[in-house]
C-alpha cells in the first residue's frame, strides 16, 4: 500500500523511469522499482517517529518536486562554477548542474595508476555491476536512502587499488538552479588497502526552491584513508536532505567534515561502522544558521570490533528562531574491547527565539572502553563582551568576535588552507550584520 505522502514521488517514477541511467538493465530496474515500493510503503517520516521528532518535513509534502531527464538543466555560466572553486586549490573538479554531469564545466587531471574515476551516471548506464555492492541500504539509513535508490542520476564514482595515492582532492560541486527540482545525487567511494584521497561534497544553489537528496558511500580498507568534507550552502528556500556511509576494515582512517549553512531545512545522517580492529574516525561539524532556517545532524559510529578510536566535535550557532538538532550515537558493542570515543556538542544561541535539541548518545556493551559524551547550550559571555567592549571595540564587532571564536575552533580543524579561508569568509559573511541573516556569496 502506498504511503499518501508517497503518491507524487511514485508518479514522478512512472515518468521518468525509462529515462534513468540504465533503464535498459533488467535487475537495476528491478531494483529501482523495489526501492521505491519500500519507500511508498513508509513514505515521508513524521515528527510520531522517534528519530524525527524534531524535524518537521511538512515543507516536503506541500511541495511537488520533480525529477527531470537529462538535457534539461539550465545552463550554467562558466563563472559560476568557476566562483564556487576554492582559491588556490590544486584539485580534480566534477560539476553536476541539477544532478546532471556537465563536463564542459568540469576539469579532471592526471591521475596516478590504480585510480578509476568516472560518474555514477556512466557507470549506471554502461557497468552497473560495478555499483551493485553499494546499492543496498546501509545500517542506519532513512527512508530517503530508498528514494535515493530510486531516482538516482549521477555523482562520483571512485575507485582506488590497493596502495594508490590520489594527491589533489577531488572537488565535487553540485549546483542546484530550478524551482520544484528535485536531485537525487549518488557518490560512491571505494578505497582499497593503503590508498588515500580527499573528497570535497560542495552543494550550492541560489534561489531555487528545490530539493536535494543525497547519498555518498564510503569504503575503506585495510589500513585506507578517507577524508571527506561536507559543504552545503544551498539557497535560503531549497529543501536539503543527505547521507554519508561509510565501512571501514583493519587500520582504516576516515575523517569527515560536515559544514551547514544554507537551506531553509536541512539534514544529515553520518554513521560509520568498525568492521575491524583499530578503526580511526573523527566526525567535526558546524552549523550556523539564522532567521527561521532548521538544521539537523544525525550521526551514528559502531564500535563493532576491539581498538577502536573516535572523536566527535559538532558545534553550533543558532540566531533568530532559527532550529538545530543535533542526535549523536557512539555504540560500543559487546566484544569491542579498549574502545576509546570521545563526542561532543557545543552550542551557541544568539537570540531568546532560537532553540536547539542535542542528544549525545553512549551505548556500551564492553566493559574495557573508554567513552565520554556531553553537550553544552549557551549565549554569549557577557564579561567576555565587556572586556571587549572595554577596550573600544563596538558592541556589533564584539560580537562578532566572540561567534567567530567559537566556531573557528571547527573550522581550523580543516587541513585544507583554500577551503578552511572559504570557510572563514562564509563565515565572515554571516557575522557581518549581528542578525546573521545576510545571504551566503
């Protein structure tokens, strides 16, 4: 039976089906088909379900969003892609204007043995058994995963062999243009022993009341190390909701940076899961938001096997009656001995009708672990402000200060200079009025 949220999405499947990348491989299209079937079963998640009760996707059901076949996204100027690349930033770029490759847009360099790079597009159409592995949902994921399943057009696909380095990062834009658009990128990451790269996941859009719903894979084998960023700065009426997955064996090392600034409504679900001994994670996120924007963080690490290390630093910055959410699950399982996880959330309000819901979570089940959790809400000190203020510096520049402080302490985890000073200017450009409404340039 399906779900009456479901009902526009699954006609939008009828007509748009034959025309998705690999519409022609029997079981893909089976597997499309079942996709969405499970996701009409459940439709759009309401606020009686525990792990959205915070967030509201009423906006989602008031709104019919559809896909569109390739050929019709609106062209994008060169400029354009060209003042989302990061200044001095040596890097392989992929641009996908409406879920759609554009390669007149795009720049992809050498690249050194081992290292396939393609689209998921191309692969759907022309080796979509190379994709089947990662097709199925994952642990932890929402429904959104199956809808993803579904209509999913293009994105990265990477592969790495055993032991292969890619130096440059590989930056993704995707860049949102249409009104009542709806975009289902898919990214698939497969790292094998000792390989290495860094991928930059870059949403933007200007006005366009789309949706955009995301899902990124990662695997990382022995030893492998992936470092993923997470740059989403879509326009103050688009619709945001991403995943990103990852699996990691023996010595793997994942660090994931998750950045929040645009969307009316937005969210992100980050899980990772140690399928072996001496896992490294470290999960870093900021969101700064105003007016009435609502953002939302979901994270999930499993602790599955013995030695593992993670760290969690997620802080905020809510003005206006702007709303975060911020979930936070460390799962230490049984057998998952000298377990060593740290999580923390921080959060800074800046008005009496902003609010935020934070729920670090600890689930241990060994008993030689190591584990803290905790989260903090405040405003600003007001003798920190005095101090400032004692000093000649205005009261607006005071306050500036300290927000740019608090949320540096995210950004300067950032390895890379060109995107940690992008980082510094978005968020620059937030603190230059003290509403922190001003647009994102």
């Amino acid at each position: 039976m399906t779900h009456a949220s479901a009902l526009p999405f699954v006609a939008d499947f009828e007509r748009v089906a034959a025309t998705l990348p690999g519409s022609g491989t029997p079981w893909l299209a089976r597997l499309r088909r079942e996709a969405l079937e499970r996701f009409a079963a459940r439709g759009i998640p309401t606020r009686r379900e525990e792990a959205w009760k915070h967030t509201s996707l009423a906006a989602l059901e008031k709104t019919v969003f559809t896909a569109q076949p390739a050929g019709f996204e609106r062209p994008v100027a060169s400029a354009e892609a060209e003042a989302l690349a990061f200044d001095g930033l040596e890097s392989h770029r992929l641009v996908f204007v409406d879920g759609r490759y554009v390669p007149a847009l795009s720049r992809v360099g050498e690249l050194p043995p081992g290292v396939v790079l393609r689209t998921v597009g191309e692969m759907l159409a022309v080796a979509p058994a190379g994709l089947a592995p990662f097709l199925a949902p994952p642990s932890g994921a929402t429904v959104f995963f199956d809808l993803n399943t579904a209509f999913m057009s293009d994105g990265l696909y990477l592969r790495l062999a055993r032991g292969a380095v890619v130096p440059d990062p590989i930056h993704l834009i995707f860049v949102a243009t249409a009104a009542g658009r709806a975009v289902h990128p898919r990214n698939v990451v497969v790292a094998e022993a000792g390989a290495q790269a860094t991928i930059i996941e870059h949403y933007a859009g200007g006005d366009a009341a789309g949706f955009t719903n995301a899902v990124t894979r990662l695997e990382a084998g022995d030893g492998a190390s992936i470092e993923h960023y997470r740059v989403q700065h879509e326009g103050p009426q688009a619709l945001h909701i991403g995943a990103v997955h990852a699996t990691q064996a023996r010595a793997s090392r994942l660090h994931s940076h998750s950045v929040a600034l645009g969307a009316a409504l937005s969210r992100t679900d980050i899980t990772t899961s140690f399928d072996a001994e001496a896992c490294d994670a470290t999960l870093d996120g900021l969101y700064v938001v105003a007016g009435r924007q609502h953002v939302d963080h979901h994270t999930r690490i499993d602790h599955a096997q013995p030695h593992g290390t993670s760290r969690e630093h997620y802080r905020g910055v809510l003005d206006g009656t702007a709303r975060g959410v911020f979930n936070g699950k460390v799962v230490v399982h049984a057998g998952a001995q000298k377990t060593d996880a740290r999580q923390a959330n921080h959060n800074l309000l800046l008005s009496r009708g902003a609010e935020i819901d934070s729920q670090p979570q600890l689930e241990i089940y060994a008993d030689d672990v190591k584990c803290t959790h905790g989260a903090t809400v405040g405003q600003l000190d007001a003798q920190q402000l005095f101090y400032l203020r004692s000093r000649g510096i205005d009261e607006a520049a005071a306050r500036g200060l300290l927000i740019h402080a608090f949320a540096r302490s995210v950004i300067e985890r950032v390895r890379l200079a060109p995107v940690r000073a992008r980082l510094e200017q978005l968020l620059a450009s937030r603190l230059a009025r003290p509403d922190l409404i001003a647009e994102l340039t």
